[in-house]
C-alpha cells in the first residue's frame, strides 16, 4: 500500500497542472467537464488561445476536478494577482458571489449566469433565439416529422435550449413531433456519451430523425449514435460540424470564444455588469462550414435567414423559458 | 407503452447490462476467494482507455480488446502485491486504484493524443462489429418468437454473448471444480486450505487475475461497443453498482445475472421514459433518473435478507509458524 501512495498523489497533482504565468496576467478557469471538451469549455480555450497569438501576451488557467475546488481555485487565482479572471459556467454563480466581493481591485467575468456585484461582468448568450433557429433547420430537414432534444440536466438553462429548439420547429411545421429527454441529474450526465448514445438511439426508434444535443461531453455519443442510425444531429457550443461530416446538421453556436476574447482584450478595466450576447451581437448563430452546406438547401437557409433578421429586428420574439419557467411550445 | 418499445427497451437492457454483468461476476470471484475488489471501476476505466487508445492506433477492436485485458490484468496484479504478499488494506488498494486509474487514463491520453484526456473517436475496424445471429432475418416476422430473438437477442457485440456465456462458466468453475472449490474454502477457511497443503497465494492471485480479464472485458465493451471512443470517467460509478449487484446476488453467479439485468433494464427504463405519465400524475425527469439508485438502496435494504460475505474476505493470510 506504502508503494501505491505516491502514485496516486502524483496522477492527482498531474491533474491539476496550473499554466505558468506571472501575475497581472488574466486567467480562465474552466469548468467541469474539461478544457477540450469540444464544446463549452474549448470555445473558451479557442478565445484565450486567439488573444494569446496576437497580443503575444500569457495567462494562466485552470480546470476544475470537481465541485469542490470552485471557491478554492477562484481564491488562488485572485490571490495570485491575476485580473481578470473569466469564470467558466453558471455552477460558478454562488462561487463568484462568495469569492468577489473578497477582491474588489479584481475583474471577475462570469460566462453563462449572472451575478450582480461592482467588480464582476456577466456574460449571458440568447441560448433560445440561437435554438430556434436550429429548430427551423431541424423541422425542415425531418422526414419523419419528429424530431428530438438531448439535454445533460434538466436545469433552466438547458430547457432554454430545448424551448427554443421546439419553438423554431413548430414554426415551420406545427404538427412537428418533438421528444425531449435529459441524461441526468449529477455531474457525470455531462461525461456519459454511453448514456447519450442509448438515449440518442431511443428517439431515433421512436422516429426522430434529427437530434439536438445540447450535453456537453454526453452529446459526443449522441452525434456518433446519430452518424450510425444514418440520421442528422445537431452540435452545440463550439462548431460541431467536422466530427461527422455529413451527419451533423449544424451546430447551435454560442460565440464564448468571443467573450474571452473580449474579457482578456479590455483587461482590468472592463465595464463591468451584464452583457447579452445575442442574435443582433452575433453571440448565437448556427454553423455552416465546408462540412455541411451540402445540407442545407438554399430554401432552407432562406428561411433561416428571415428568421434571423425578424428576430434581430424584434418582430419576431422567441421565448425564453428561463424568464418564467413555462414554453409555449412543449 | 406498447409492443415495439417493450423490445427496444428489453434490447437496452442487454447492452448495458453487459459492462455491469462482467464487473459482477469479477468482483465475485475475487471476493469469493478472500479478496475485496473496490477498484472494478479503476480497472473498468483503465481497460476502457486501453482498449479505445490501441483500437485508434492499429484499427483492430481486437488487438484493443487484448491490449485491454493486459491492462486490467496488470492493475489486478498491483492490487493482488499490495493486498495479498504484502497484506495491506484491501479496501484501500482498491480505492487507490480507482484514483490512479481515474488520474492515469486522462493524463495519458492527454500525452498521447492531446484531446483533453479522451482518445479520438473510433471508426470502421476500431469498433465492435454488431452479429446477427442465424436466422434473424427469417424469423423476425414470427409473432411473438420473431421480436424477441430477432429484436432483443440478435444484433449486439461478440462481447455481449460472452458475458452471459460466463454466468454459466462461472457457476462451473466455482461449484464443479477441484480448483473452485479451492477457491472458496481459500475465502472462507484459507488456513484449513494452507493444512491441506495448497497454496493461500497461488489461489488469491489467480482470482484476482480472472478478476481482471473480466474488467478488461467490461471497459473493452464500454469504449468500442457501447460508445466510439474513450472519454475521461465513462465508467461512470457501473463498478459500484456492480459491486451492489453482487451483494444483492450474495456472490451467486446466475443471481448475479438476475441482479445486473434488473440495474441494466432500470437504467434503459429511466432512459426511454423520462416524462411519463403514471396513472394521471406527471413524473419528474429527477425522478425517473433517480430511480435505479432509489431501487438500489431499497432492494439492499429491504429485500436482500441478510447478505453475508464470504468469511475470509478482507483478511490478509498469515501463515502460522
């Protein structure tokens, strides 16, 4: 047992490795679930990396093992002098109420929830009209007329996604069958793909023929299900799209990267407070790249596109179903 | 909830309770012979990153499989040094395993292929090829008969028939010969096993290495069966669960069986019906996903009876002089 010991503390302290960077520096501190996540937290990591290449300047981050270490790697960034710190996920909420007003001389960015305090800026995304938009494209691809929603927790936030999801859909096709479902309700329903590819493979037998994803590490199994079953799937977060080209539909953008980008560029002095990034920001969208524009017909992006500027213009409103927990629409 | 999603459901079943049925039945030869075995969802994980990582590399599910079951081994054999010849704490080996398995995969995975601890996805001759039994095709029409072997039977991975096929193997080994007989009077009496002139350690190993191919196959499963491709903590807690199978079978094979496929058809049925309707009441989706975990201490609980384990197991043997 003695011999054991030191190799597991040495994998754990491995697990934590923390970037060098001298202090004054900004510093992003990821989420669960991982820095290559090929989603949520890669986009932050894309943002850094960009602002790191042009501006030849170095921050540090770090990634959270469990839930545990919020407030404690919060802390140590902040005693380390970094500013500011980007804070990556609405589970940081209560961490940032309790650790900012510890470090008022500090710039704390909360990506995805909001918290109101002097020093901290709250970047939230219109997941809803970026989910709509989808939806649209999902609905009109559908032959099948059911189409589905994987979500990893059934949380405001993610319903937000499925609500706007089904609101695109039953505005092309009002008749659409939508079916929704959730992996879990603990951390790992972000981390299970074995859990999203049964659950993937469950809607498609009951006839859905594109699934939404919208599970983090979970919805990597529900894209691959997707690609097996010969139906589309759509990505979320970061650009989807190249990991089964052909197969995934499209991917509901959530332009994080450039809320990192923008957090490390204005530096220290940031305005503080909330900033929405939606539709009119360019902060949600969905993809079109070389890996699927050959599914997406030029009716089809037409009618996107109206969509767009009608919500853009405000003739057009999506609901969001974080304002009062209902959608008109399931 | 008609026909068809019966057999969908029942198809679920078999493939999740796959993984869970080859950590049981590990996890019950181990202890059966004396040796507490906490660390099936380390080695679960380590098999599972072995096998997805030599899959991607040589694009044969086979060899990754192989490469699998070498890993599982080697970890078993680390837990038979440290809680066998060196009599330490077996509960805590095999907690230390989980770590190490849960630190090593992503730190390695993350060396070899800079992904953030998974391995790339699999394809083509890296996964696990689905069979077709014989005459599958002919029978699925056949009322009643023809759902049944040709929808829940047929069409799974090689893997999935050998786990059940082990059930019966198991009980054979355990109860029909000389070597398993051995091994559990080494797990109950290992001093009246020492008397009789057999070795206390020979023995321990060897469970503890079958132990071991069979975690190799359960994480082998999970990464190219189950799913394309490795990402860090996909076990996600089957081992414990395995090890509550176990103790509900009370170190029986064929309950063993029974235990897994009601955890296996508990988790298809919290996937497939998460917002239904029970009698005109609405269930939450929290609900339904709690169920099997709800179930899990209920069964233990209430209806186990009295699970005694093995009497020997946990206790290191010292030889008298």
């Amino acid at each position: 047992m003695t011999a054991l010991k030191p190799l597991a503390l040495s994998a754990s302290a491995l697990a934590l490795t923390v970037g060098m960077a001298q202090a004054d520096s900004p510093a992003l501190i990821f989420d669960l679930g991982g820095k290559f996540d090929k989603s949520f937290n890669e986009a932050a990591y894309n943002g850094a990396e960009r602002w790191r290449e042009e501006t030849g300047g170095s921050y540090r981050e770090i990634e959270m093992q469990s839930a545990a270490q919020r407030v404690q790697f919060a802390r140590r960034m902040a005693e380390a002098g970094s500013n500011p710190i980007v804070v990556m996920g609405f589970q940081n909420a209560p961490t940032l109420e309790e650790v900012a007003p510890d470090y008022p001389d500090t710039s704390f960015v909360l990506v995805d929830a909001v918290v109101d305090l002097p020093n901290v800026r709250s970047v939230i995304f219109a997941e809803h009209e970026g989910s709509f938009l989808v939806g649209m494209l999902a609905a009109m691809a559908s032959e099948t007329d059911t189409i589905s929603f994987v979500g990893g927790m059934e949380i405001p936030l993610i319903t937000a996604f499925a609500c706007g999801y089904a609101q695109g859909a039953r505005a092309v096709n009002p008749d659409i069958e939508i079916i929704v479902n959730y992996t879990g309700s603990t951390p790992e329903a972000w981390n299970d793909p074995v859990r999203g590819s049964e659950i993937a493979s469950g809607q498609i037998s009951q006839g859905s023929d594109v699934v939404f994803a919208a599970a983090g590490g979970t919805g990597l199994g529900v894209l691959q299900t997707a690609e097996d079953e010969g139906v589309f799937s759509i990505g979320v977060d970061s650009n989807q799209n190249h990991l089964h080209p052909g197969s995934v539909l499209t991917s509901m953008l959530k332009l994080v990267d450039q809320a990192v980008y923008d957090a490390f560029t204005e530096g220290p002095d940031m305005e503080t407070g909330v900033v929405l990034m939606d539709l009119a920001s360019d902060g949600v969208g969905y993809a079109v790249d070389e890996h699927n524009e050959h599914l997406i017909s030029a009716e089809m992006s037409e009618a996107v596109e109206e969509a767009r500027a009608a919500i853009i213009s405000g003739e057009l409103t999506v609901h969001d179903y974080r304002t009062d927990s209902t959608c008109p629409a399931f | 909830m008609d026909w068809i999603m019966v057999v969908q459901v029942l198809d679920s079943t078999l493939r999740l309770a796959t993984p869970l049925l080859f950590a049981c039945l590990a996890g019950l030869i181990s202890e059966r012979a004396g040796v507490f075995d906490i660390g099936l969802e380390g080695k679960m994980l380590a098999a599972a990153f072995m096998a997805a990582a030599i899959a991607y590399a040589t694009g044969n599910v086979w060899l990754g499989v192989a490469s699998a079951i070498v890993a599982s081994v080697g970890i078993s054999l680390l837990h038979g040094v440290a809680a066998i010849t060196f009599r330490g704490n077996q509960l805590i080996s095999g907690v230390a395993i989980n770590f190490l398995a849960a630190g090593l995969t992503v730190v390695i995975a993350q060396n070899w292929f800079s992904q953030g601890g998974r391995t790339p996805s699999l394809s083509g001759g890296g996964r696990m090829p689905r069979l077709d039994l014989p005459f599958a095709d002919a029978l699925r029409d056949v009322p009643v008969l023809g759902p049944i072997y040709s929808g829940i039977l047929s069409g799974h991975a090689l893997l999935v028939y050998i786990a059940f096929l082990c059930v019966p193997a198991t009980w054979f080994l355990l109860f029909r010969t000389r070597f398993g007989l051995r091994l559990r009077a080494v797990g109950e009496n290992p001093a009246a096993v020492d008397t009789a002139g057999i070795s206390v350690v020979g023995l321990r190993y060897g469970a503890v290495a079958i132990g071991g191919v069979l975690c190799g196959l359960a994480g082998a499963y999970l990464s190219t069966g189950l799913s394309a491709g490795f990402v860090q903590e996909m076990t996600a807690g089957r081992g414990f669960i395995a090890l509550a199978a176990m103790i509900f079978a009370k170190w029986r094979p064929w309950h063993a069986m029974g235990a897994v496929l009601l955890f296996g058809f508990l988790e298809a049925v919290a996937n497939r019906f998460q917002s239904i309707e029970i009698l005109g009441v609405g269930l939450p989706v929290q609900a339904m996903q709690a169920l099997p975990y709800i179930l899990t201490v209920v069964i233990l609980a209430g209806f186990v009876g009295k699970a005694i384990p093995p009497r020997a197991v946990g206790t290191p043997y010292v030889k008298e002089h």
